[in-house]
C-alpha cells in the first residue's frame, strides 16, 4: 500500500536549496547547475545505456540482460492510501528515490496527479508527463542520495518514508510526491595498507575476489597480482552473466586507478545483491604511493 502524508513546511534558505541540487543528477529548474555525486551521474549515463533510459518504469525499449535490482518496483501499482506515519533513517543509510515535481501555484494539477496515484497509476508515468524536474527522463528516478544531500523539507519526507509509500512535501522549487524505492547501506572503503595487509594472508587471496576495472592499456602500465579484469568501458560483455564469473556471497574488493570508476562499478555490484563489496579507497595511484613505490604511476 502507499501512503500520502504532508509535510507543508515553509521554503528553505538558499544553502539548504544548494544541498537540496546536490542530490539531483539533473536541475530541477534551468537556473540551477547541479554538481551530483560521481555514483550518481554514473546511474543516469548507464542506465539509459544498458536499461533503456527507462529505469523508473522498468519497462526498458530494448530489454535488458542485466537489470539494476529496485527491491519493491512490483508495488509501483498499488492502490495509494494517505496517512502521516512514517519510519526513522539512519545517518549512514541511502535510498533510491523517484518523485514529480509542479510548480507552487499548480495545486490543482497536484491535486489531480494525487488522485491519478490513489487510482494506481504509475508515478514513472506521471513524472514523464508532468513533472517539471528534468528527472521526468528517468521517470522521477533521483538515484542513491544520504542525508544532508537535499533540503530539510524534502529530506524529512524522504528518509521518513516507508518503502513504496507515496509521500508529499512542500519545498521552495514547488509540490513533490516522492517515494522511496529502495534502501542500502553505503559501499564500504577499505584502504590500501589494510588492503596489502589482507593480501600477504594466502587464505585471503584465495577466497577473496579482486576486480580490476580498469582498461587493458592501464592494467599494462601498473597492476596487482590476484586481481581480475573486468573494463568499466566493456561492461556489456561481462555484466550480464556477473553472477556466474563472481559469487555474489564472497567478499568483493574493486580497485580502478583512483577510486572513482571501482566506486561505480562497486555501487552497481551491490544493486545486484552482492553482499560484502569494497571499494579500493585511493586506487592502484594509493597503493603505490602509500605501500609499494616500485608500481608505476600514470
């Protein structure tokens, strides 16, 4: 069931609305230049190209072979219900959030698009159409966002969501109905001593599993011994059938050159049910600078 609750709080201050754009990979508005996490960018670039550019509804145009896992989509069609409870968050959780947005003075299209909801429509169809959010590309799809990432106003009915619960709020760029789809714990880091300090345990190099995402031409230059390629750029080929190269129950350790690419592609590990993933803080650059000099640096 969804749930509709309110939140009419007053708009936020200038610095709070440049949290608030953080957030989004996209402006909601053409004066706003938003800086979003590189995770997130990451989930707009790929998801359009390997699930269609239609993530939100997850009904891609050309269907993919490996689809980013959004525990709760099957509840996207359920009947909506309004009430004003909602759960605690913690500091450290993350969520998946999809949302409409319409300008303040448009209540009655928002009083409309509420009612499409409790009639069962789909909200990915309803931020196509209607949202002013350029995120309407995506269906409303955010991406992963924590706390302090946004606005108050929009981050307490966030983080106070149950999951699938239709909510409202009220922020300075006008009317949201938001839900959360999904929740995680962050990919941990781990760093690059703690890291060569595991590797000299044989036991360690034998059960762990250590991805190299880099490209073919930089695995030339520098690399560790134990580590699998899997290019970030050749992700079609060998992200399909994941499963069957990697065991989803082992710990996984992702290494790129300075953290960025393994950190997205760690990220994407975990939404496929992954269950220890780390990110290789620093990258081979770290490792080298930090434990073993006599790697290149490039």
């Amino acid at each position: 069931m969804f749930r509709l609750t309110g939140n009419l709080s007053s708009a936020s201050s200038p610095a709070a609305a440049a949290s608030f754009s953080a957030a989004l990979r996209l402006s909601v508005a053409p004066a706003l230049a938003l800086a979003s996490p590189p995770h997130l960018r990451w989930f707009s670039t790929f998801s359009r190209s390997f699930l269609g550019g239609r993530i939100s509804s997850f009904r891609p145009r050309i269907p993919s072979p490996c689809p980013i896992m959004l525990s709760g989509f099957s509840a996207l069609k359920a009947r909506a219900s309004f009430s004003s409870e909602s759960s605690a968050s913690s500091a450290s959780r993350e969520i998946l959030v999809q949302h409409l947005l319409v300008k303040e003075g448009d209540s009655e299209l928002f009083a409309e698009l509420q009612k499409k909801i409790l009639d069962g429509e789909d909200m990915s169809d309803l931020a196509a159409e209607y949202s002013i959010c350029p995120s309407k590309k995506e269906g409303g799809i955010l991406g992963w966002v924590k706390l302090g990432q946004m606005v108050p106003e929009f981050e307490e009915a966030a983080f106070g969501a149950e999951l699938n619960h239709v909510v409202r709020c009220k922020t300075q760029f006008g009317w949201h109905l938001l839900q959360v789809l999904s929740e995680r714990e962050p990919v941990k880091d781990i760093q690059v001593e703690e890291l060569h300090s595991k590797m000299l345990d044989p036991v360690f190099m034998e059960e762990a599993q250590l991805i190299d995402v880099r490209e073919p031409d930089e695995i030339a230059k520098a690399s560790l011994p134990g580590f699998q390629v899997f290019p970030l750029r050749q992700f079609g080929t060998w992200a399909p059938d994941i499963t069957s190269k990697l065991n989803p129950e082992k710990d996984t350790f992702v290494l790129c050159k300075v953290g960025g690419r393994s950190l997205q592609v760690a990220n994407w590990l975990q939404s496929q049910g992954f269950k220890s993933v780390y990110n290789v803080a620093g990258g081979i650059q770290a490792y080298s600078r930090k434990v073993d000099p006599s790697i290149p640096t490039y």
